[in-house]
C-alpha cells in the first residue's frame, strides 16, 4: 500500500463531503451521508447507487470498506484529500493501480476550493500482459543455474543469473589465467563473458590486452566469497 507524506492542511473527513455531495448532485444524483455503514450513497433514477468512502489518506482500511461496499453495488469510489508533491503523485499512481484491481473507482478532493476529480471509475479488472516482461522473466530463469535463491534470498543477497556467469567466468580464469574472452566464452559456456568481463559490475576482471582479461584480487577474494554456489 503506497501512502502519501504529509498533513492533509487541517481537513477533516467531514469537509470531503459537501463537495463530493455536489459533484455527484451535478450528474443528477440524489444524495445523501451517512447512510448504513456508507459514507455517501448516491441515487439515480433505476439505477444502481453509487458509494463513496471519504478518508485523509489512502490506507488498507479503505480499501477494504470500500470492497465491502461492493456486495452492495458496483459502483463504489474511494475520496481522499489531494494533496501537492512528488510523495502523493507517486501514492495516488499506485493506490489507482490497486484500486483498479479490485473494481474500486478512486476520487480526490483538492482542499482549497473543493474541486473533485475522478481519477478512475469503478470496473471490473482486466489485466494488461506485457509480453516484453514475460520475455524478460523467462530468460531470467533460463540463466539461473540450479535455485540458489531457494526458501528467499542468501547470504549474499539474491543471485541472480548475471553473478553466475561472472562467477563461471571467474573460476574460469582462476584455473587458467588471463584468457581471450573467446576462449572464456566457448570453455566456461557463459555467451556474454566477453561482455561481462569488459564492463566489470563487480570488479573482478582486469583488461590485459586486447580481448584478453584476467582476475584481480577483488576477484579473487569473490571467489571464496561465493564458494558455496553451484557451478
């Protein structure tokens, strides 16, 4: 649940209401506060009610009243304050996304003239698959050898497939000495050891001539760091 810093200037919960009341009046609902366990309940006609649940801030209790409210009707928005800076922007980004995965509409009420904005409606949630991070994902796993990061992360941290291949390119060079990042690449079966040895994230690797790289003490003393995994 991402929230937003900040005061809320002294607003109260209660000040949400009037003019989420006229907004909600100027679409030609009746409305009313308050109503059973609802904050507003809005009518229309033969039309199903609208529910707006008014907090200061975005929280998980107010997404769960507001899931509540949806066994009664789907039209259900939360209404926070809006409130100004980058912290709220990025809170009121990432409590949109959440709100859209559980079919909740999200409104803000800006404080100093009583101005509201629909940022999402109520829908039910369809989600967008990106094929460029399922691509992304996959390879990930296809790179990793063995699961080193079974049951969480390890002693050092989360390994990823990249600190392997460094790792076979290292051990590589610990046995043989300075090698052609061809010879690396064929010999420890790691395509990018070329690459991975030129830009040396982990300082491992030293440029001996031209395409040929060996091992420093950093990795060295990387090796025996990592000792305990595979391969």
């Amino acid at each position: 649940m991402a929230k937003a810093s900040g005061k809320s200037q002294s607003i109260r919960e209660a000040d949400l209401y009037a003019p989420v009341k006229a907004y909600l009046t100027r679409q030609g609902y009746d409305v009313k506060g308050e109503v059973g366990a609802a904050d507003v309940v809005a009518t229309r006609g033969k039309e199903d009610p609208v529910i707006v649940e008014l907090k200061l801030g975005f929280s998980l209790s107010l997404f769960h009243q507001g899931i509540d409210r949806l066994a009664v009707t789907d039209l259900v928005y939360v209404a926070v304050p809006l409130k100004t800076g980058k912290p709220f922007q990025r809170a009121l980004k990432d409590n949109i996304k959440l709100a859209r995965r559980v079919g909740l509409g999200v409104m803000t009420v800006r404080p100093r003239d009583g101005h509201v904005e629909v940022h999402a409606d109520p829908a039910p949630y369809v989600p967008r698959k990106s094929k460029k991070k399922k691509t992304q994902l996959l390879r990930a796993f296809e790179r990793l050898q063995g699961d080193p990061n079974e049951g969480g992360s390890t002693r050092h941290g989360i390994v990823t497939g990249y600190r392997q291949d460094a790792l076979r390119c290292a051990r590589f060079l610990a046995v043989h000495g300075p090698s052609a990042g061809a010879k690396v690449k064929e010999w420890a079966e790691v395509p990018q050891a070329t690459t991975i040895m030129r830009n040396d994230h982990y300082d491992w690797f030293e440029k001996v001539s031209r395409g040929v790289y060996g091992l420093t003490d950093v990795g060295r003393k990387g090796l025996d760091d990592y000792g305990d995994l595979e391969a």
